[in-house]
C-alpha cells in the first residue's frame, strides 16, 4: 500500500514538474538576465572608469544579441519543428525593445543631459548614431503594435510592418560596426565582433527565404520519417497502407 502511494506521488511530482511552463519562465530568464547583470556589476563596483559609457555599451550590446536571439525563432522552428517557440517571440522582441530603451536613455540622460541640441547635431554628425536612431525608431513601431489590438486593426498590414525586423537587424550590426573602435580593411580593434554578428543576422535571414525555409522542412520531415520507420518499420507499413 505504502509502496503503491510513494509511486503515485512520484507520478504526481514528474506530472506537476514537466506541466510547468519551463520554456515561458527561461524565456523571462533571458530577457531579464542583462539587468541582473547590470545591478550586479554596479553594486560590485565594475562600471569601469567610465560608467556612463560602460551602461551605454553594455545595454546596446544586450540589446543586439537578444535581437539575434529573437530573429532566430523562425528558423529554430523550421529546423526542429519546435513550434512552442513561436508564442515567446513576442516576449524576446519586447524584451529587446527594453533594452534598446535603457541604452537609449543613458545616452540621452546621462551622456548629453537632455540637450537634445546637441543631440540633434550629433545624429547628423556621426553616421553609427543616425542608423541606431532609425534602427530605434522602426523598433518602437514594432513594439507599440505588437499587441492583438494593432494585429486585427492593421490587418494584412501588421505582417508587412513586422517585417522590418530584418532592416532593424541591419541597421543595428551597421550601427555597432561604426561605433566601435577598429578597423574592416585589417579586421583590427573591435571589428570582428560586429563581423561576426553581421554573418550571424545574414545567415538568420536567408533561412527565412520561403524556398530555403521548405527546403530545410521537408529535409527535417524526410529524416524523421527515415528515423520512424527503422524503429518500427512495421507500424510504417500499416500507415502507409492505411493511406
């Protein structure tokens, strides 16, 4: 008796543990873990000798790896089929928008003091800040219609605006390419990283080109169904003939 209720709270336990949404609670994990970061950088005294810069870069590069992280939903998806991805690319794309606000307003508020004459000026000035400041700007669109109300309202409309992610990805690797210290004729400096994240948006991007994309899914459905029918080649037989 004892022995039968210690299996049935253990089936109960694997039941509770495997039914609890893991996935949404280690996507709220990523989004969130660049500021834990942060808070915990500043209360251990890592800011650096500029503090002011180091936030700027710091949340600017947090920003563009969860857009990576967030462009490469769809072809996770088209490469394994895992389709319980696709509701939380709203909540990575979000959660990117954050960042990129963080990082904007330091540069704002602390690096200039709200003088936005000076502001205006230097968009103008230096080419690495206009491509952020487009790249904010179409991102902040996304954000704000990224709700069920703007999706039904803008119709067909919705999908065409959304796909300006791919320019946002662009503009971001461009902007952070131009803004750091190095040099693209000898791959010197800082360079390489930005090299790196560019091949990276590049690469996301062409595995969501509709011909690769059926490509990749009928190759993932061809190796299942390879795997299926070694395994029990029997029960293959019957399906098909079912058919």
């Amino acid at each position: 008796m004892n022995a039968n209720n210690a299996t049935c709270d253990k089936n109960m336990i694997m039941t509770r543990f495997f039914s609890y949404p893991w996935l949404r609670i280690g996507i709220h994990a990523i989004g969130l873990f660049p500021l834990g970061e942060m808070i915990f950088k500043f209360l251990t005294r890592q800011l650096t000798v500029n503090p002011i810069q180091f936030i700027e870069q710091f949340f600017g590069r947090a920003a563009l790896n969860l857009l990576v992280l967030t462009l490469a939903v769809t072809p996770v998806i088209t490469i394994t089929g895992w389709n319980k991805l696709f509701k939380h690319r709203r909540t990575l794309g979000l959660y990117t928008f954050l960042l990129f606000a963080l990082h904007f307003t330091t540069f704002v508020a602390l690096d200039y003091g709200f003088d936005f004459r000076q502001i205006f000026l230097l968009i103008f000035q230096k080419p690495f800040i206009l491509l952020g400041t487009l790249a904010g700007i179409m991102l902040l669109a996304l954000a704000a219609t990224s709700f069920k109300y703007w999706r039904k309202r803008l119709g067909k409309n919705w999908s065409r605006l959304h796909k300006l992610v791919y320019v946002i990805g662009g503009l971001t690797v461009l902007h952070y390419a131009l803004a750091v210290k190095g040099s693209l004729s000898n791959l010197s400096g800082n360079i390489v990283r930005p090299l790196m994240m560019g091949l990276l948006v590049f690469i996301l991007l062409v595995l969501r080109i509709t011909p690769i994309k059926l490509a990749i899914i009928a190759l993932r459905k061809r190796i299942i169904d390879y795997f299926r029918s070694n395994r029990n080649p029997s029960a293959i037989k019957e399906f098909d003939s079912e058919i």
